[in-house]
C-alpha cells in the first residue's frame, strides 16, 4: 500500500486503486461472515449453544445489549483509526466474536422451529445485500445524505427496544419490518462510503461497518421468519 495515500478519500485515487480497496473490503467482510458461520457451526456443534444461551437468557437482556453496544463502539473506533493492522483485525475478530454470542440464544430457538428457518433467513439476508450493493456499485450515488435518518432511526429503535425491556411489551412484526428497512439504509450508507469516502488504508474499519449492517438485516429477517412460523 502506497503510504503516501494513506488518509486520502479513495474517490481521490485512481481506477486500479479504488477497485484494490473495493475488492480488500469484501474480502474482509465475506471472511468475517465465515467466521461468523464456523463460530456458530462450532458452538452449536460442540453442545456448548446450550448453556450459552440458558445463560444469556437469566442476564437481563438491557446488560447483554449495553454490554454489547460498548464492544461494538471499542471495535469500530479501533478498526477506524488503529495504526496498526493487528489492532484492527483484533477490532474485526472481536466484533464478530461478539456478534456470534449474542445471536446464540435465537439461533438456539429459531433452531428448534421449523427446519430451514435460519437457512431461509440467512438467504434472504445474503440476496437482500447483494441487490442493495449492486444498487450502490452501479448508480455510483452518494447515499451520505442517509446519515441523518440511520441516526433518528437507531436512536428510535433503541428506545423502542428500551421500552419494551423494562414495560414488558413485545416488538411486534412491523418493528421487524421497519429494522429491515433501516439495515437495508445502513447498507446503502456503508457501501457509498467505501466507494467515496472511505481512506485506502481503512478495508478493515470498512468490512466491519458492513458486517454490522448485514448482520443486524439477518437479526430482523430471521425474527420476520420465526413469526411467521408462531
């Protein structure tokens, strides 16, 4: 990597340049979904699913999350601005780690529906981001006007999720609709700024911040697949 473009705006670079960062950061992201999927394959294949997800579920779920969103916070802001490269696959691999243990208890559950559910969840997700990126890749449009509305949106939701921890009420089939809705903007948001504003030394901070994206799309389409089944 040439140093001294380090920093630089990859729409500042050139063709071979942008296309090298572009290509760095889905290979980043599809071996970060990997790794999701051999950690899952692991811990359900090992028996160990069970009493991680018998444990998950006697925490209050407000401790998992906030524990959840200050690791998410600490990783992304590593991967974004680490210098060096080991602190940032250290960012990734932690990230993911913790993405694969706070999907253990549905997974668990959603395992235990009808067969193919979590299957038919991960398709969709995968078919969903494809299309939104194919939209991104090929309009070349600069979707960072969606910032705002990811911003009211998480904040929104977070409240909503909030609420119905401490009131007891569920979050019914449109929340999951609408949450898909938002993964689906953040897509968009994340694959723009890879292709114009992301600097050329930044792939990983990059396939984290899509890897989130996808994987909160999956959350909420598998939730929208095991109602479905109820």
């Amino acid at each position: 990597m040439n140093t001294a473009t380090m920093g630089i705006p990859v729409s500042a670079l050139s063709e071979d340049a942008r296309a090298a960062f572009i290509t760095r950061t889905y290979v980043h992201l599809f071996g970060a979904i990997g790794a999701f999927t051999l950690i899952e394959v692991g811990l359900f294949s090992s028996g160990l699913a069970r009493p991680i997800a018998q444990a998950m579920v006697s925490i209050p779920w407000l401790a998992i999350l906030g524990a959840f969103m200050v690791v998410s916070w600490f990783a992304s802001r590593l991967a974004h601005s680490a210098e060096s490269v080991l602190a940032q696959y250290a960012a990734l691999g932690g990230f993911v780690l913790a993405q694969a243990l706070i999907f253990v208890p549905m997974l668990f559950i959603a395992e235990r529906m009808a067969g193919g559910v979590i299957e038919s969840a991960a398709i969709t997700t995968l078919l969903g981001f494809g299309a939104l990126t194919a939209v991104a890749l090929i309009t070349r449009k600069d979707f960072s006007f969606l910032r705002s509305v990811l911003v009211w949106g998480f904040v929104v939701a977070l409240v909503g999720i909030v609420a119905s921890v401490i009131f007891g009420f569920q979050m019914g089939t449109w929340f999951s609709v609408a949450m898909v809705a938002l993964a689906g903007c953040a897509i968009l948001y994340d694959t723009s700024n890879i292709l114009h504003h992301y600097p050329e030394d930044r792939h990983v901070g990059a396939a984290l911040q899509l890897f989130a994206s996808v994987a909160m799309m999956f959350w909420y389409v598998l939730r929208l697949f095991m109602s479905s089944d109820d």
